[in-house]
C-alpha cells in the first residue's frame, strides 16, 4: 500500500493490517464536533491530553480521511493495541505538518 505524500497521507499497521491514514479538513471538522472543541485552537489544546475514549474517534477520523472506511466505522470492535492508535494519530498529524 502505498501513500500519497503530497497528500499528506501516511501509511500505519493497525490490527496486523496496513491502514492509510490523512488528515483532511473533513477529519478535523469530525474531531471538532466529536470531542466539543470550538476551533482548530480548541482542538490542538485538546489533542495534548487525549484519553483512551478520545482516540477511537480520532483514529477513525483520520482513516476515514485516508479512504479507509469501512475500518473507521468498526474500529470500537477491532483489537487495535492502543500503543499502535496512538502511534497512528502522532503519524498523521506529523505528515500534515
């Protein structure tokens, strides 16, 4: 699997699969409204102290972002290690930087 860099794209393993991941502008607006973040300064104050129930909904967003769908919307019954979501988002946001 391959990632479109210029896309920002990035390409992590999650629950023993490769997954692409991207922080899009539809991603940002679902992590908004998800954790009740007003703005993109709210949501950077919030991403510094996400609990464990925050980074499903993020990791889902930025597959979704990524075109990866179907994972993003089954990802609460996937054995993802949580160490690997984590992995995942710190990835994602610093592709887009």
């Amino acid at each position: 699997m391959d990632a479109n860099g210029a896309r920002g794209e990035v390409v992590v393993s999650l629950a023993g699969a490769e997954r692409r991941l991207c922080l899009t502008l539809g991603a940002l607006a679902e992590m908004e409204t998800v954790l009740a973040c007003d703005g993109l300064v709210g949501l950077a104050e919030r991403m510094r102290a996400l609990s464990a129930r925050d980074l499903i909904p993020v990791l889902a967003a930025l597959l979704r972002g990524g075109g990866e769908k179907a994972l993003a919307d089954t990802l609460a019954d996937t054995a993802v290690d949580p160490r690997e979501a984590a992995e995942a988002v710190a990835k994602a946001f610093a592709a887009a930087a």
